[in-house]
C-alpha cells in the first residue's frame, strides 16, 4: 500500500502545508480557469471594452460581474486550504498474465472545511486497461473516501501505477486546480504456468524430494569442525574435547543434505523467435520456464534459470542456484519477477550459456530452445556432456508460422539432440506443456529412458 502525503485545494500544490510564493500560486490558480471561466473573463473584459467607448454605464457593470466572477472563483479557490492525503493498496501485486488486480483509492479529508467536487484520476500503462477516472462528491471534514478499479494484461512486464492525480473545482465551474501525489506502485505480470505432471526426476545428488543423499562432514572423531552451541541444540550432540579447549559449549556438525540441482536454460535470442504478442513462440517458451521452475522448486531441487547471454537470475546463492526449503517461496518469487522482465538478446549464439555450464555439475539441464541451425544445434548438444540428464523443448519459427507440422530441419536437429543425449521435443504451435512434459517421461529412448526418469530395468514411471 503506498501512501501520498497531503494536497492542498490551494497554494503551490507541493505537498505538506502549502507554504509556496503567492505569486506563484496565483499563477498556478490562473491558469486553471476552466473554458467557462476565460469565456466569462473575455466577454466581461469585450464588454467593459464596449462600454467605455459607448458610453453605456449599464453594459460597464454586465461588463465587471461577468470579468470578476471567474477571478472571484480562482481567489476562493486559491484561499481555501483543503488539505486531503491519498493513498493507493494494490492487491496482489503479483499476478499471472491474463489475471485481475484490484486497485483501491482512498481519499481522506484532513482539513477543517469540507470539499466541493473532487475529481479523481490514477495513471496506469494502456496495456493495463483504460485510465480510471472518479467524481467525488462533497467530502466532509474528516472524511474519507474510497474507490477501486480492476487492472488487467495479457502481455506479463512491470507496470507502474501512479501518480494519482485530484481536481478540485469551484461551484461555478470557473476553474480547476490539479495535484499530484507523488506515491507511485508497481504491478508486476508474470508469465502463465500451468501444473505439470510428476515424473521421476534427477539431478546431482538423490533422496531430496525424489531424492537426496546426505554426507558427513566428519571423517572421523579428530576431524570433528564443531560450532558453537545454539539454544535449542541437542545436548548430545555436544563435543566435549572442543568445549574444554574453547572453553564455551561446542557442538558437532549436522549431517549436510545435498539437494538435486537443476538448470533451466531459456534461450531468448531474438534471431530465434518471429513474432511478437501473448501467443508468439517466445512467450510460449517462457511459460514454459516458469512452469518447469515452479515445478521443480516444489519436488525440493535447488534450481537456476540461466538465459544463452550466461547470465542467472539475480539473488541466487553462491553456487548460483536459489530454493532452499526455507526460501522456495521466496525464490520462487525471484524467479518469477525475472521472467516477468526477460526480453529478447541482441545474441546470435549460445556460445556463452556453453562456457557457463562446460564442466559444471549442473544435475538436470532443461532448455527451452528456439530456431536451432546447424552450428548451433552443435553448440546445444555439446551442453549434455556436464549434465546428468537433459530434456529440450525446440521451437522451430516456420512451424508456428505456417501452423503445420515440424520441418525436416527441425527433425535433424532433434535427432542430433538425442544422438548427444538429450531427450529433445519439438513443440508444435498451441501446444500443451503438460502433454509434451509426459511425452518426454513417456519416450523410450535409451538415454533418457534409463537416466532422467529412473534407472533402467525399473518402473520408468
């Protein structure tokens, strides 16, 4: 919820109590006579005119009501300190794309006097919807009002909301003052994930999750590496010899779980996506991510979204990879916020995604590819070598184009995939990611089959 500090009815209109230069503020008043008011102003002054060289006393004071009557108002106006706050609660402010944001107003009248008419707008980005614009009538002192609007984009990004904006008027319509609160917010669409079905997957280490292997630090009673005693440490795991020599209570180590990793690699490449809107083959690619992201995060692996400039999502740990049992839900929320801004690369190859995971130990690899060529389909098989298992999601530009079924192109480079070791899919246009992540699981290649989802003779479920 974010806050605006007070608007004054007159004076500067800089917040606060309003203390400004009066020339200033009289010229801010003046220049927002309403086109009644300078209608009013001109015909007084026309007439004022017309009498003095007619010589009509009558038409002299039509002349004056109508020229006064407009300054009378921006004086009125100007003099009246109607202090009110403004504050904006958004809510959620995270939302998948084609989903609704409710936006809240609240107006709070903190002066003595009451309002007149208040008009009330809040900038929001076009993709988000029309600008909402509210007539508030007359708010008394100490009052409060309230209003909401909804918000809603089919293309996910950050979108600022703000600044919110008030227009006072005076009785007559002669003029209007505007005033800028200065609190702004921010709605951040992130990309549509769908559920995927579990399968057995695995990365660097089993028994986490699907599963994971725990490790002693310790080699032996001599190698013992103690800390110092926590409230509500086990008393028997103190270290005794350590506890005399340090002179405070120390105690062993715990037994260290090794959690499964896994890389997602989304290939942003412009070169490699034609098209632009909700439903071009790039967004399809980085649903996909997010879906495999969220979905992993919840099986327990510690994860990493890498893109082909070599660059990780910002926050991780110091390995590189985020989603401790602790902070799934705020990796998650990391994750999510960088691919609700990921755009395309100005990158022709994945060169750089390469030399980030050559010789790693990255556990299980999954790519979300776009238009592969020949060198480059090299470059993405050669990327099997450092992981223990790899799936691939192609999207070929022609076969989103067309609508058709794949390309013989697009058919080789699936095959040189599989010949590397990848479980390599070819996704059609439209297509659905739970369907196509069960057809990995399903495909009885011998690679994939034997050592992404479970070893070979088990169940292969």
């Amino acid at each position: 919820m974010s806050a605006g500090g007070p608007a004054d009815g007159g004076g500067d209109g800089r917040g606060g109590d309003g203390r400004g230069g009066d020339e200033s503020g009289v010229k801010a008043a003046l220049s927002g006579l309403t086109t009644r008011g300078r209608s009013f102003l001109a015909a007084g002054v026309a007439a004022a005119v017309c009498a003095y060289v007619l010589g009509q006393s009558d038409l002299l004071r039509v002349g004056l009501l109508l020229a006064v009557l407009p300054l009378v108002s921006v004086i009125v106006l100007y003099r009246t300190r109607h202090r009110v706050t403004g504050s904006r609660a958004l809510a959620p402010t995270r939302v998948p794309a084609g989903s609704e944001a409710r936006v809240r107003l609240r107006i709070d009248n903190v002066s003595r006097l009451a309002t007149g008419l208040l008009m009330l707008q809040d900038h929001v980005p076009y993709v988000l919807g029309p600008r909402p614009r509210f007539v508030l009538d007359r708010v008394e002192a100490g009052g409060r009002r309230e209003v909401a609007y909804r918000v809603r984009s089919d293309l996910r990004g950050t979108y600022p909301l703000g600044p919110l904006q008030l227009r006072l008027t005076d009785p007559f319509g002669m003029c209007e003052l505007t005033r800028s609160f200065s609190a702004f917010d921010t709605l951040t669409v992130i990309p549509r994930t769908e559920p995927l079905p579990p399968v057995r997957l695995t990365g660097d280490a089993s028994g986490y999750g699907e599963g994971r292997r725990r490790s002693l630090a310790l080699a032996g009673d001599d190698d013992v590496i103690p800390r110092a005693y926590r409230y509500g440490d086990d008393l028997r795991r103190v270290h005794w010899r350590s506890t005399a020599r340090h002179g405070e209570l120390m105690v062993r180590r715990e037994e260290q779980p090794q959690r499964a990793r896994c890389t997602v690699l989304l290939d942003t490449r412009s070169i490699a996506y034609p098209g632009v809107g909700p439903d071009a083959p790039f967004e399809w690619a980085v649903s996909g991510a997010a879906s495999v992201l969220l979905h992993i995060l919840e099986r327990g692996f510690a994860v990493r979204l890498l893109t082909d400039t070599g660059s990780s999502a910002p926050g991780e740990g110091l390995d590189g990879f985020a989603g401790s049992p602790q902070e799934s839900a705020d990796s998650a929320g990391l994750l999510m916020d960088t691919l609700a801004a990921v755009d395309h690369s100005e990158g022709e190859d994945l060169s750089r995604a390469h030399d980030v995971l050559r010789g790693g130990k990255e556990g299980l690899l999954v790519a979300f590819f776009g238009d592969l060529d020949e060198e480059q389909a090299a470059v993405a098989a050669r990327m099997r070598q450092g992981s223990g298992a790899a799936v691939a999601f192609v999207l070929d530009g022609e076969t989103w184009a067309s609508g058709g079924a794949s390309q013989g192109a697009v058919r080789d480079r699936i095959r040189r995939l599989r010949e590397a070791g990848w479980c390599a899919v070819a996704v059609p246009p439209g297509a659905s990611l739970p369907a196509l992540w069960q057809q990995a699981d399903q495909q009885q290649g011998e690679v994939f089959g034997g050592a992404v989802y479970g070893s070979k003779g088990g169940d292969g479920s």
